[in-house]
C-alpha cells in the first residue's frame, strides 16, 4: 500500500512537471520581444526579433532570412526552461535563451551559443575579440589608441620635411573602432622596427586647402577629405623634395598588425 502511494506521487509529480516542460504558452519578457538583437555569424551581420510572436532572423544588410531558418516565422515559448520554439520542421527548432543583461543575450542555435548585442557595433566588437583570443581588457587597450608616441606634423610642414632627412608620413585617423585601431596596432609596430622615424598628418583636422599643398608633391593625394578611406592608414616617404606613396595600412586581424611591415 505504502509503495503505492510513492508511484502513485511520482507519477503525479512526473506529470505536473511534464506541463512544466512542454507548456509553450508563455510570453517572452517585453526587455527582450520588444528590441532586434545582433551578432556576426560566419563573418556576417544577422538580426534576430521575436516581436508579436513573430521569429524575424536576417541579415540586416540584405534583408534575406537566414538560410537554415527561412521557414521558421513564429514561435512559442516555455519561460521555466528558457526555450524558444519555433513553429518549423528543422533541425534545432527548439532555441534556449541565456545569460540575458541589459544590452545581450545568448542563444544557442543548433547546438551552438551565439551572443547577440542590441548594438551592431558590440556584435563587430565581439567577434573581432573572438577571432583574435583577446580579452575585453586587451580589446579596450588596443581600442583606446592616441597618437602621442608619434610627431604630429601640419600639412603646411611637410614640404619643409621632403628637403630634409628621409621621414615616413602616416595620414591616420581619430575613428575610435576596432578596424582602424588594428591599423593604428600595424603602424605601431612598423614604426617600432624602423629606421626612419614615422610622423602623423590627422585627417580629421586637414582642410582641402591643406590637400591642394600635398597635392604639389604627389598628384595622387586625395583632393577632397571626405575621399579617404577611414579603415585604412595611408604611409608616405618625405625625401628628396616629394612625398612618394608607400603602402595602405589595411588589416585584419591582430596576428597581422603584429607582424606589419612593407617589406
């Protein structure tokens, strides 16, 4: 009798929990339904929304769904296991959502956790520090760069330079992202290893005046400031009366601005 009572409240207890699981009915919290969440997959940018019970999953550039998931249009979900849903016959339809914060969460898709940001520019930021094994710690040191190590020249000195002893003149930016921060890592360690000493012209602070004097010592500078590429550095050489372009600092990860050089 008494063990009857024990399988009977197991099977009890087994059933109410079964509800638990498979209950899809709930609704997910507005922190989260209410906002598109970014992350970088494969290299590319996608956006994931879940407002209204709707599953949108694109790519924000193209507006095209995410292959695997291009039937999956709504979903349900069970707030006591933190599982989306989806209303689609694919593999992984069922999507658990983690480590949720003010400003991401976690999804594991397919077996796979993938952190998504409400901005697109955490979701660069977030791959590039995966991609190169970089602690937050180590990608704000890199991301907070300034140009004081280096002489800062004005373009009205640098046909001064050219009559004197060789120079390398690097036309960088003030863009506070990881793309041009990897460059700004690049001629970092170039300068480090040179013989010729590295000067700085700041785009940012150049007037199209200041180009048509450049100008006059190489026709192919840039006659208008809204024409240079922000993710690329430009390095000249000053001597012997011109500026004669070098190399357009343009990496892409942290092994290859360590290892920088024109040679």
């Amino acid at each position: 009798m008494k063990q009857n009572i024990i399988m009977i409240a197991i099977l009890v207890a087994l059933f109410f929990f079964g509800l638990l699981i498979y209950d899809f009915s709930d609704e997910l919290d507005k922190s989260i339904s209410s906002r598109s969440w970014y992350a970088v997959m494969e290299g590319e940018l996608a956006r994931v929304s879940f407002s209204n019970h709707n599953f949108v999953f694109v790519n924000p550039e193209t507006d095209e769904r995410i292959p695997h998931f291009s039937d999956c249009v709504t979903y349900r979900f069970n707030r006591n296991i933190n599982v989306i849903r989806l209303n689609c016959n694919v593999k992984g339809n069922k999507i658990h959502l983690s480590n949720i914060t003010d400003d991401s969460i976690t999804l594991t898709l397919d077996g796979d956790e993938v952190d998504f940001f409400i901005l697109e520019e955490e979701a660069w930021n977030a791959d590039f520090r995966n991609r190169n094994n970089l602690t937050l710690e180590e990608f704000n040191s890199i991301i907070s760069f300034d140009f004081n190590k280096y002489t800062e020249v004005r373009a009205s000195d640098v046909e001064a330079i050219t009559r004197g002893d060789d120079r390398y003149v690097a036309f960088v930016n003030n863009s506070q992202t990881f793309k041009n921060a990897l460059n700004v890592e690049a001629l970092r360690n170039f300068a480090n290893n040179s013989s010729i000493p590295v000067v700085v012209i700041i785009i940012d602070d150049l007037t199209n005046e200041d180009l048509a004097r450049l100008r006059r010592l190489n026709r192919e500078i840039h006659s208008n400031v809204e024409d240079f590429d922000l993710d690329t550095i430009l390095l000249y050489k000053a001597g012997d009366r011109k500026l004669t372009f070098i190399d357009e600092i343009d990496v892409y990860d942290f092994s290859e601005a360590e290892s920088y050089n024109i040679n």
